[in-house]
C-alpha cells in the first residue's frame, strides 16, 4: 500500500525503463553493439545425426576457404570440455559421441558470415550412426533415465482404493514449447592485455556464463567478467543453455587473440537449442460419488532431451505442482527424468508446474463428467482448508491460501453460472459453433527448488552530486526487473528515480549470482538492493542528526524522500546537502547489499520439507467459440484476478500477467513442436511453428486481468512474484475446449480426446471422436 506521507514512485505505474528504447529500436541487445575492430564471427558446425560416434573430424578443406581464419575443435580446449550447468554431462564441442541433431561439434572463425558458412559446410564429420530414441514413450519401454528419482507420498492410498466409490487411471501428455525469445542466443568475447576475459552474453546466469568460460579456458573465475545488459527474452531459455555459446565466444577470443562473436540465426537457435520439457504421466485417482478426492498416483516422466540440464529441478517443481489447489489426503508422486536423443530440453516460464497441474486438472475434469457434477464444483470442493485439511504433499501446512475466496469474487464477476447457462443453451441451437467456459485455479510455489540458490547480492554507489549508480546480480529480459529496481532504491534512498542510474549486470560487480528465474528476481535482488540502500541511510541518518542537532530519540524518525531529508522539528533539508555532509565527514557513500530467503529446506531423500517461501495465486474464467467445421477456435473472453500481492509497479506486473497467460495460451493451443523420426525439428521458423499474436488476444472490454487489491505480504515491500504463475492460468482452456468439444456428440459423460496442443486438426479429430466418426 502506497504510504500517503511518501512521494516516492513506490507501489505506483510506471512505463518500463527500456520500453521507449525497444519501441523505437535504440535498445541494443549484444548482437546489435558495433562489432569492435578485428572482431572475427562464427559458424557452429553440429552434429547432422541424433546419435552415433565420431569416427573423425576433418577440417583442412574449411581452412582453404577464403575469410576462414580459425576451425576449432574439442582438442583445442585448453580446460574442460564441458557446457552443462552443473552435471558436467555436455561436452561443449563433441569428441566422440553425439547425442542429438544439433550438438555442437566444431566452431568456425572467419572474416564475415558467408565465410563462415562456406567454411562450416566443408568441415567433414565422418559418425558412424548409432540407434536413437527420440519418442518419450520409446525411452521409458528402453528404460533410457537420466540418474535420479524423487517420490514424495503420504497417507494409506490402499485405504484410498478401498474406500473409493470410483477409480480412475489414465494418461496425460503435455507438449513442448519453444521459447520464442526475440532476440536468438548470443555472445562476444575478448581477452585483454592481462589475459582478462570480457564476454558480453544474453543469458540469464552471467555468473554461469563466467564460470563455464574459466572452466573451458582452465583459467581463474576472477579473470572472466561477463557483462549482461539486456536480453531481447529469456523465457528460461538463456538460464543455463546461454553459457555454451558464453564459452565458445571465449574459447575462440583466447585462442584467435581477436573479438568473437557467436549469434545464432533464428533457425538454427530454435534446431539446436532446447525446450519446454514434454511429460507423459499415468495416473490412478481415487474418488467418493460426492466429487471428494481420496487418493492419487501418478507417475511421470520428463522428456529431458540429452543430457540433464536443470530436468531433475523441473521434475521436481512438477511434482511440487501436482497438487493444484486441492487438498489430497493419500498421494504418491514418482518422476523420473527420461534420456532421449533430442536438445537437452531446459527451464521454461513454470519450470515444471504447468505440466504437473495439467494432470490434476484434467483428472478433476473427467471425475466431474463422470458424476455429472460441474467442473468448477469438484474444484470448490477439494480445495485446501483449515486443518487437517492445509497439509501439503510434502507435509507443509499451506498458509494464507486465498484460492477459495478469489473464486469466489470471479464466479460472480465473470457470471460463471450465468454464462455457463446461456453457453449450453447456444449449443442447443447452434449447429456448427460451438462455445465452452473453463476455469482454473493457480497455486504456485515461489523460491527456487534448490534452496542454495535463493541468494543475492547489489552494490548500490551514491555520488556527492546526489546521483546514485545501482548493480544487482538479477538480469533483465523484458520482466521489467530494472525498472523495479530502480524505484525500490528511489524508495529506500530517497532520491528521485531519475537520479539513479541502473547499470549493467556484471559478474565483477556483484559476484556468485544466481540466474533470473523462477520468477524471484525482484524478491531477491530487490531485497539485497534495499539492504544496501538501508546500510547508506543509516549511516546518513547518524550524520543529519549530527548537522541538525537532533536528539537520539529522533533519528529513527528522519525520512528521506524523493530528493528531501525530513527531520522531525526541522526545516526539509535538500538530500544533495546531506549527501555532501556525509562526504565532508567522511562517511562511506556506498554499499554492497545481500539478502538470503528465510526458513526454506528440502528433504529430496524424504520427499519432506518447505521448498517454498510462499505462494502466488491465480483464479481464471475464459471462453471460447469453435468453428466445428475446421476445428478453429477464438478466444471469445477471458477474465481473471491474479494475487501479485502489493505491487512494485502495477503497470509492470500487469503486463507480466498478460504476457504469462498469453504464452500459456500458446503452449496449449497453438505452439506445434514437429520432431522427424530422425529426430530432426520439422518447425524451426515462424513459417511452420505458430506463436500467438496480436490476433489471439481479445479487445480489452473482453481481456480483463486485474490485480488482487487485498492480496497478503510476501516479500520486498509486500510484493509477490509475477512472472511465471499466471502462465498456468491459460489451463482454463482444458476445461472451455473440452466443453465446446463435448457438445459435439450426444453423450454428456464421453471423455473428450484432445491431444495438446490443441490445433485446429488435433480439435477436428477429438470432435470427430467426440461423434464417434473417427
Ligand atoms: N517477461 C519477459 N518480458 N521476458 C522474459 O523472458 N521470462 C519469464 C518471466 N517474465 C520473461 C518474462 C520467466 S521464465 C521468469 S522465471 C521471470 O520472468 C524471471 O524474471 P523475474 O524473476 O524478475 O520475474
Ligand atoms: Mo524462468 S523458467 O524460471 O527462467
């Protein structure tokens, strides 16, 4: 809440710091810096095969092309072939065994592009083909794991079966998703004078980008400097996988003594790089005629590509998601993490959490079709409550839930019932359109799943002309981090927001971060940045008091805001006046900040503990209208309330929510991942793989996203994270589609088959299955 004796920008809309820049395309991303003199570019050569062994590597005729300056190859790495964040299972430039179409083999260095294509193509690779997996199902008949499983159980579920008037088993698949991020992977480097390494990345982790460099060069972490300063996206597409092409830019400018540059082109970035995991999990539900759950088993596997990546993190958010909203007394969660020969798939915006509420969700709907009750009923109904009812799945008592009450207000703003109504009776008449309602709850973890990594660190600097430079370890890709970062220092500080000056993320500034992503960016960093401002303004506090002659007991009052010091009993002092006094008295005008989220810990072994510090949530309604003829379908409304707690800048965390459900909207409905039996990508460019667009989104009178005004308190300033929760809100298109799909045929209780993502052929088939004509 905004505090009313306080001007600063605090809790108020504000236009993104970069928004102007990106708009009139003055922002520049590392491919758009002139590229400095003598800088070399680079062609990757990757593997054409999705398994098999390299028998040789012949580079002589590449070496002939004119512009060719450098092939370089794994013997040509002076430390550690490796690239992986940390399971150190991927090489960086493959020595004898490929693993998927697209690994990185060979990088050519040359004068121009053109050279470097010319060059990559003649780089002979000789693999002897070895059998590939591509399918996920394949993968778990050939038992193909990556290491490690994580259960999570509790309660009797034999009691569960037993005492159930009705099972249900099945499967739920869930797709892929390209990250889509505008600006493609890339990243320069150069080596100094000192042998210094200075990399310019679009990626996520610099901290990770200047630790694979070391590592690759066999050099010390503080000769490396990685420099970010914005990505065109992320998506946690640059999480880890950014720091491979980090490493090869390095890797070229330490052997070339020369700048390189390594971008990737739209195509080969979306062939090569990876992806949204896929899941497949089978289930076994156990339920009372009454709607209420009594036990669930489920089972799923990840579709991890390569190599490991962040899949057991991923699983492991799944299975942390598997509960949704719902309060389920005897579980067993198992996931495992399947090796396939495909790009080792990554983070994406939900890590895991929407694949696991997909299957919860779609359990509640088809035990809802069965007894003939409403789908957002059987919700109502298994809900969290008080206690015994409050027990998570890895036995935490969940706090502050605020699901049931947001449900309620958007049943009645959204007139759920009302609409539901006249929906059915529209499908009466209507012959070939056909409309659906869905609704979704969303109850999503904050904190990173590996608790070591819920740290952060800022260097806030004020100079005497009352301007202030502020680092943080986090990285901006659009969220609108460094916007929020800014008022937040503004705020602790009290110097207008135009006096401070965000500069680059840089891993010698702040040291040992953490990448940006699950979504605690500004619960971390903005933590650490308010440390370090309430280290300053301590110090200054003690110095006015000093200057004004104020007594002890009033030096907690002093307030500094928006350019002003206001003592109590005294005349408002210019903050350019206090800063000076302070300078004059030789008191430090700087400060590194650190924060590290309380009380969160995790038994893996055990399957117990508190991996969240708290949780977002999200309630949604929408609707859609299907053409029936074509399997087209329109999102015709959509309305809902997501809980972001007090806001940094609502105008930012709006469009985060817009953008999240938009992007969750295009997951299930329209993004079609095409992988050849080969396991080559059939749809690696905007032509064959289909992105939501302006299109997609209805007009504002019928896209009503609004911030829960009395949300609770959770972290910096009583914010809550943003980013990736109200992407699951998007599921609500399951149960819209579903309905619409439903009208299609004559039995009421028929389980829809639609096969994710929805397009419109996949909907022409359920509804023809709907029919019973397929
Ligand atoms: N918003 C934009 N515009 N671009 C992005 O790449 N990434 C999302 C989300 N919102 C992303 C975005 C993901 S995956 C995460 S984890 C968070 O932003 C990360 O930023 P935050 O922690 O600062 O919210
Ligand atoms: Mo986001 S998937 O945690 O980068």
């Amino acid at each position: 809440m905004k505090d009313p004796n306080r001007t600063s920008p605090l809790h108020e809309n504000a236009v993104h710091e970069s928004a102007w820049k990106h708009v009139t395309g003055r922002a520049q991303f590392v491919n758009d810096m002139p590229l400095p003199p003598h800088c070399l570019v680079s062609k990757i050569v990757v593997s054409p095969v999705a398994h098999g062994i390299i028998k040789q590597i012949d580079t002589s005729e590449a070496l002939k092309v004119p512009g060719v300056v450098a092939v370089i190859t794994a013997k040509d790495i002076p430390g550690v072939n490796d690239a992986s964040s940390w399971a150190h299972d991927e090489e960086l430039l493959a020595s004898k065994e490929v693993n998927c179409i697209g690994q990185n083999i060979a990088l050519v260095l040359g004068e121009t592009y053109e050279a470097c294509e010319e060059g990559a193509a003649k780089v002979k690779v000789d693999i002897d083909p070895l059998e590939a997996i591509i399918d996920i199902r394949d993968a778990i008949a050939k038992n193909s794991m990556l290491p490690g499983c994580h259960i999570i159980a509790r309660g009797d579920l034999d009691e569960a079966w037993k005492n159930a008037d009705f099972i249900l088993e099945g499967e739920v698949e869930s797709p892929g998703q390209e990250h889509w991020y505008l600006e493609t992977h890339c990243a320069q480097a150069e080596v100094n004078e000192d042998n210094d390494v200075i990399i310019y990345a679009s990626s996520q982790c610099p901290t990770g980008v200047q630790g694979k460099a070391a590592e690759i060069l066999g050099i010390d972490a503080s000769h490396v400097v990685c420099i970010m300063p914005r990505m065109g996206g992320g998506f946690g597409g640059k999480e880890t996988q950014g720091a491979q092409y980090g490493g090869l830019a390095a890797l070229g400018a330490w052997i070339t003594r020369r700048p390189v540059r390594v971008w990737l082109n739209r195509d080969d970035d979306m062939a090569w790089s990876g992806k949204r995991h896929p899941f497949l999990s089978k289930y076994k539900a156990a339920f009372k005629n009454d709607g209420t759950i009594l036990g669930l088993h489920v089972v799923s596997w990840a579709n991890s590509g390569w190599a490991e990546d962040l899949s057991m993190c991923i699983l492991d958010r799944c299975l942390y998601h598997l509960d949704g909203c719902y309060y389920i007394p005897a579980l067993h969660f198992e996931g495992y993490t399947a090796k396939t020969n495909l790009p080792s798939n990554t983070a994406f915006r939900g890590f895991g959490g929407p694949q696991g509420f997909m299957v919860t969700e779609t359990v509640l709907n088809r035990a809802a079709r069965r007894l003939g009750m409403d789908p957002l009923d059987i919700r109502i109904k298994n809900y969290y409550g008080d206690a015994p009812r409050n027990m998570m799945q890895y036995e935490t008592p969940l706090k502050n839930f605020r699901v049931p009450m947001m449900t309620d207000r958007v049943i009645k703003s959204a007139r759920y019932w009302e609409r539901k109504a006249e929906i059915d009776a529209f499908n009466a008449k209507s012959r070939y359109i056909k409309r659906g309602i869905g609704f979704m709850p969303v109850k999503f973890g904050i904190s990173f799943t590996n608790t070591m990594l819920n740290q952060a660190g800022a260097l806030v600097l004020v100079y005497t002309d009352g301007s202030v430079a502020i680092n943080h370890g986090g990285s901006e890709m659009g969220q609108g981090l460094h916007t929020k970062m800014v008022t937040i220092a503004s705020h602790n500080l009290g110097i207008k927001p135009e006096h401070i000056r965000l500069m680059n993320t840089r891993t010698d500034k702040v040291p040992n971060t953490s990448a940006t992503a699950a979504s605690s960016g500004t619960d971390l960093n903005g933590a650490a940045i308010k440390n370090a401002c309430d280290q300053i303004t301590a110090r200054l506090r003690k110095v006015v008091a000093k200057h004004l002659d104020l007594a002890e007991s009033d030096i907690d009052k002093i307030v500094f805001d928006n350019g002003l010091c206001l003592a109590p009993g005294k005349d408002p002092v210019d903050i350019v006046k206090v800063i000076n006094w302070a300078y004059a008295d030789r008191v430090q005008l700087s400060a590194a900040g650190y924060y590290a989220t309380p009380d969160i810990y995790y038994d893996v072994d055990k399957g117990r503990g508190k991996p969240f510090a708290y949780y977002s949530y999200g309630v949604c309604v929408l609707e859609i209208e299907l053409n029936t003829l074509t399997g087209e379908y329109q999102l015709r409304d959509v309305e809902a309330i997501h809980d972001v707690g007090d806001a940094i800048i609502p105008s930012i965390d709006r469009g985060q929510v817009e953008g999240a459900f938009a992007q969750g909207y295009g997951w299930l409905s329209c993004e079609e991942l095409v992988w050849g039996a080969d396991g080559s990508l059939k749809t690696h460019s905007p032509a064959t793989y289909k992105i939501p667009t302006y299109g997609t989104i209805p007009e504002p009178e019928h896209f009503r996203l609004s911030l829960l005004e009395d949300a609770t308190a959770e972290a910096v300033h009583g914010s809550k994270a943003v980013g990736e929760p109200p992407f699951v809100l998007a599921l609500a298109l399951v149960q819209a589609l579903e309905h619409a799909i439903i009208a299609c045929g004559e039995d009421p209780k028929k389980d829809p088959q639609i096969h994710w993502p929805a397009t419109p052929e996949s909907v022409l088939r359920a509804i023809y299955k709907q029919r019973g004509d397929l």
